[in-house]
C-alpha cells in the first residue's frame, strides 16, 4: 500500500471535497481521485460516495479513517521527532516498478553510507508516470528507464543524471503468439504485429520508446495504451494474445502465459535519475548527476 494512497484518504475523509484536498497536499485532483481508486481497488470496495454534488464517506470508510487516522497521526509525530533529534534529512526517491531491483538498490546503499544523516524514501511508480505529475512531483528525483540521448527529455524541461545501468530491449509476447518460439527478434518482424504504445507520455518522447517505423522504414502498428496502464495490465493484454509489449530484457513476467524474447535492432535504455529542471536538483545526490561535460 502506498504511503501516497493513505495520506490522500485521510485528507478526502476530512475534507469531504477532492478539490480541497488536493490544495492541501499541492497535488493535481485527478492524482488524489486517482490515489483513493487505488486504494478501493486494493480493499475492493469504494470507501467514497461520490455525487456531482457532494462526498460523503460509506460505512466502511468511516471504519478505516477511524483506525488509520490515529495511527498515521502517531507515525508522523514520531518521525517527525526523530527527525528533529537526528538532524537527518529526507529523500524522496521514485522508483519505476520494472527496474531491476539490485542496480538501485546498490546506489542508494552507497548514497545512505555516505550520507547517514539522510534517510532516502522510496516509492514505486509505473515508469511513464512522471510525464503526468507535470510540477506536482511528490518525489524530489525519479529513478527510471530513459533513452540513451538525454536531449529529449532535457528539451522537456528534465535534468537527466549518469546512467547507472544500461539493457537491451525485448518484447513480452503471449506463449501461443507466432513470435512466441523464437529464441529473438529482429525490430523488422515486429511490423506484422500489434504493439503497445504508451499514449500517457507526449508523442516525441514516446517514439523514443516505441518508434513509429522500422530502421527499415517500415510503419509499426502502434496500438494506444491506457493513460493510466501499469505494467501488470499491459502483461496481461499481452497474456491475452492479441498484442506485444516491448520493453526491456529484464522484465520477466511471473505469468506462464508471457515470454521475454531479446528485440535486435533498437538501441538500449539506460537506468538513470531524472528530475525537473526547474527545481535545479537542489535535493539530488551530486554523485547521481553527470560531471560537467559529461554525457549520461
């Protein structure tokens, strides 16, 4: 359960008024409505009844602010006192859910060594998602799947940092689908086919990702994914046969209706942290960012 769900249930349930709520966690209102459905669909029951002209909590609702909101209370008045006697700092560390799990976690280790009056907080984020919290981060740098060139997105308004890994691309494939067997793909072969876009980014960075055309020119059959599709709903409109998703080689799917197969001709994407610029990365770790000069 994400920390982010709570604190937005808590602030609707005194509120009883997204729009408030939103003013009062300097979040966007469809990022709240969008954290409490996570929420409902975690307990699979709504915890809000909701009218065009008011919001009122359902008896469960009642029941969870109840027990939650004493303890939430609790865990913040201690953190904050054990903040104020440590001295230690806080970073807010965004990490997207298909990331190998060793490659950050062997960076921040190394970060909260050297640094252990800063304790780092880490949330999981589909990797598409900062392209929607527009200047509303609740993070203070993202760690996520980027393409090679930083320019894009530096013209986006981002700072990109060094790479910290680098992985080829591969495509997630139903069992039963022709390319389902082959032990790899060239970029080519996937013209014939259906493949996901992710239509939540802006399009000159999403061909970034999923280009329009083969490096044959061939046009790919680009299929629109929901603005709010994580990856375990793209794995499962895989699973159904009909579509591919391409990715990265380390994405492994605990579903034995999906395979990984390596895609050639496409280049790698790199690990790396990103923040935005307008911020300076004042809270990003010096070590993170590139050296004057450098390319990620």
């Amino acid at each position: 359960m994400e920390m982010r769900e709570i604190e937005a249930f808590l602030e609707v349930a005194r509120e009883l008024h997204f729009g408030r709520a939103a003013k009062r966690l300097r979040l966007s209102t469809p990022r709240v409505s969008q954290a409490v459905r996570a929420l409902e669909r975690r307990i699979g029951a709504p915890l809000f009844e909701r009218t065009t002209r008011r919001v009122r909590l359902t008896p469960l609702g009642e029941r969870l602010r109840t027990e939650l909101a004493p303890a939430y209370e609790r865990m913040e008045r201690a953190l904050a006192d054990a903040r104020s006697g440590a001295g230690t700092k806080v970073l807010r560390v965004g990490v997207a859910t298909s990331l190998p799990a060793a490659v950050v976690e062997k960076e921040i280790q190394a970060f909260e060594r050297a640094h252990p009056d800063c304790a780092v907080v880490r949330s999981a984020h589909p990797n598409t998602e900062p392209f929607r919290w527009a200047d509303e981060w609740p993070v203070d740098v993202f760690i996520g799947w980027l393409p090679e060139d930083p320019a894009p997105m530096e013209a986006r308004g981002f700072r990109v940092g060094r790479a910290w890994h680098r992985e080829g691309r591969a495509a997630l494939l139903a069992t039963g689908h022709p390319l389902g067997r082959h032990v790899s793909i060239d970029v080519e072969e996937l013209a014939d086919h259906d493949v996901l876009y992710p239509s939540s980014m802006p399009p000159d960075l999403a061909d970034l990702w999923i280009p329009p055309a083969t490096p044959a020119g061939v046009p790919l059959r680009r299929v629109p994914r929901h603005r709010s599709a994580t990856l375990e709903e793209a794995i499962l409109l895989v699973a159904q046969g009909e579509v591919i998703h391409l990715t990265i080689g380390s994405v492994r799917p605990d579903n034995p209706h999906v395979v990984t197969v390596p895609v050639s001709g496409l280049a790698p994407m790199v690990v790396a942290p990103v923040w935005l610029a307008s911020t300076d990365g004042a809270l990003v770790p010096l070590d993170w960012k590139c050296p004057t000069g450098t390319p990620p």
